[in-house]
C-alpha cells in the first residue's frame, strides 16, 4: 500500500499545501499574499487573516491535482514552527481538525528542517540527483542564515548561524531604504545581473568559527548612502544596479566564505544550498564556482521549492511517517527554536 502525506505550510506569508505519494510529488499549491506589499513587510495580523481565507481551498486544489481524495490520506504533516504565530496557528488547527476528522496521525514539521529536506523531493520522470550523507546545507532565507550538517533525515546539526539578522533580511531592508519595495531580494537580484559588483566596497564582518552576522553590513550600507546622498540627492537612482551588485556580492561572499571554511573543517564535499535566498542568481553562481574549483558536488534546489512550501513539509512528513513519529493533538505551534 502506499503512503500518501498531505503537507501543510502556513508559517509566513504564503499558505500552502501539497500531496506527496512514496516521496514522489503530486501536487504542490502556494498562494501568495499581495496585501503585504503595500507595507514594505510581512504583517501578522493581516498574514493570518489571509491564511484563514485561503487554507480551505488550497488544500482542496491540492487534493485535486494530485487525483487523490481525503479518505485515501496516510498522514497529514503540518509546519508546527518556527514562524509567526497567528500564521502557524491557522494551519496547525486545519491539521488537527483534518487528522481527526479523518482519524489519521498527525506529523510536526519543523520548518527549517523542511528546507533542508526539499533537496529529497522526487518528481516522476524527473532526474531526482539527491544529496549523500553527511552533506553541508546552507539554509539562507528571510529569517535564517546557517550552516548544517546533516547526517541523516533526522540528524541535523547547525554549525553556525547569524548571531544578529539574516542575510535576506538585510537584503530585503537595504531594498527597503533604497524605495525599491518589499520583498528586495528577487529586486536586488535582478538590478544586480546589470551592475558592476565591484563598483562599491561594504564592510565584511569578522565573527570568529562558523557563525555569521549581516547588521554591520546593512549599517555599513546605510551609512555610505546617506554619505553618498547628501553629494548626490539622487545617488540611488544614478547607481542602483551598481549598488544592488555590490550588496549582493558581499552577503554572497561572507555566505560562501564560511561555508568554505566548514566544508574544510569536515571535510565534506556535499554542500547544497536551501531556503529563499538560495533563489539569488548571484549565490547560485558561486555555488557552481566552488563546485568547479573545489570540487564539491552542489544541490540546488527549484526555484519552486526555495521559498515556503508546503512539498517539503510533505517530504519531511513521509520520513517521519516511515520511522512512526507522530505527534499528539495537544502539540502547540512554536514561534522561535532551534533545529
Ligand atoms: O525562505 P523564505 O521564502 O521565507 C522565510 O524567511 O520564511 O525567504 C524569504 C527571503 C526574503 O528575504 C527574500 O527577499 C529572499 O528570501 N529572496 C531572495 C531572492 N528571492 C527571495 N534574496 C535574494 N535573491 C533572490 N532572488
């Protein structure tokens, strides 16, 4: 018999679910919020409202496409944290009134381990290359800059991260002074492709082992503008792209510098990236670069499976189906924790 898994995803701003059958993807639905963009941020109570309008028919979108029906499920696995609250609240209780209702286990998911565990989704007729154990996993998104080791599907360890803000985070806030809207990141990726990236020089952090720090960076930036600004009232707009390069390349150096350094430290040559700056063409380059000059076997990921999806809580749910951990129906959700 086999094993479907509907996942779940409402940790943020996206809702999203997804089927997966025996690890192979069937679906994978994720409705965005536009309502955010008018504010230049995610905002939680608008978020969770948003969440609750959409949950119902995403899952049942995502049980359509997928040609399976409810009564058919193994398992239904659900993003329990980290994220915002009121987010993750929507899609735990649609989880645990799904579950009952249809007397089927309950999976938590935690959502970093989901990013992580993306590179294991298979899709038919698909060439499905998946990382070996151990492997590096860089996990860069909007509120998350690690590095992992990963041993197994539930043997995870991080061996550094940001000890102030994310490196997404710091793109998306230089966007933000920069008037160039929210989220920056697919912005400033873009701008950046027609700029010179050694056009300007930001300062490079110096934490010591393998944590990461991006507030010096995004100070740095701010400050050379407003330096920049008061010769030039319309200095961004003469020298967007090359800013956009120049900010790009340095949050890529000081990822892949670190990164560098644990893959040494281990000695590992599997290194995959994961998580939505991991969409960034300038980081995905400099990933195939070290994979030619270091010859380290890179995974990276769709660009569908980069940002907040509900597949890789689905995969993440078939792993923990297959070892038959499930989770009570009082679990709460989770805003903030470790891996
Ligand atoms: O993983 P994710 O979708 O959400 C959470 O953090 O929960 O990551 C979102 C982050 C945002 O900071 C966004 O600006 C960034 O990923 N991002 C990018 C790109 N696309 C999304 N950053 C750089 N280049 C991109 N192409």
């Amino acid at each position: 018999m086999s094993t479907l898994i509907l996942g779940i995803e409402s940790s943020c701003d996206d809702t999203s679910a997804a089927v997966i059958r025996d690890g192979y993807l069937l679906s994978n639905v994720v409705a965005g919020q536009a309502v955010h963009e008018a504010y230049g941020g995610v905002v939680p109570e608008l978020a969770s409202r948003a969440h609750q309008q959409n949950i119902v028919p995403v899952v049942h979108e995502a049980l359509k496409r997928a040609g399976v029906s409810k009564e058919e499920l193994s398992a239904v696995a659900f993003t329990r944290g980290p994220g915002l609250m009121g987010s993750l609240l929507v899609g735990v209780s649609f989880a645990k009134g799904f579950a009952r209702a249809l007397n089927i286990p309950m999976i938590d998911v935690n959502h970093l381990t989901g990013h992580v565990l993306a590179h294991f989704i298979k899709v038919e007729g698909e060439e499905n290359r998946q990382p070996e154990f151990p492997f590096l996993c860089l996990l860069v998104s909007g509120g998350n800059s690690q590095i992992i080791l990963v041993k197994a599907y539930n043997d995870m360890e991080i061996l550094g991260q940001t000890i102030d803000d994310a490196a997404g985070e710091a793109i998306d806030k230089c966007s933000k002074v920069m008037g160039l809207g929210y989220p920056g990141g697919p912005i400033i990726d873009k701008l950046a492709r027609q700029g010179n990236p050694k056009a300007f020089s930001f300062s490079k952090p110096h934490i010591p082992g393998l944590d990461y720090s991006f507030s010096g960076l995004k100070t740095s930036f701010l400050y050379s503008l407003r330096n920049w600004m008061k010769e030039d009232p319309d200095f961004i707009e003469h020298h967007k792209t090359d800013l956009a390069a120049s900010l790009e390349a340095t949050i890529v150096d000081i990822l892949m510098d670190k990164l560098r350094k644990a893959a040494k430290q281990y000695n590992i040559k599997e290194v995959a990236v994961a998580g939505g700056v991991s969409a960034n063409n300038g980081l995905r380059n400099a990933f195939k670069e070290h994979a030619q000059r270091y010859g380290w076997n890179i995974y990276i990921p769709k660009f569908s499976y980069t940002t907040d999806n509900a597949a890789m809580i689905a995969i993440t749910g078939y792993f923990k189906f297959l070892d038959k951990e499930f989770c009570p129906m009082e679990a709460p959700a989770f805003s903030r924790v470790a891996l």
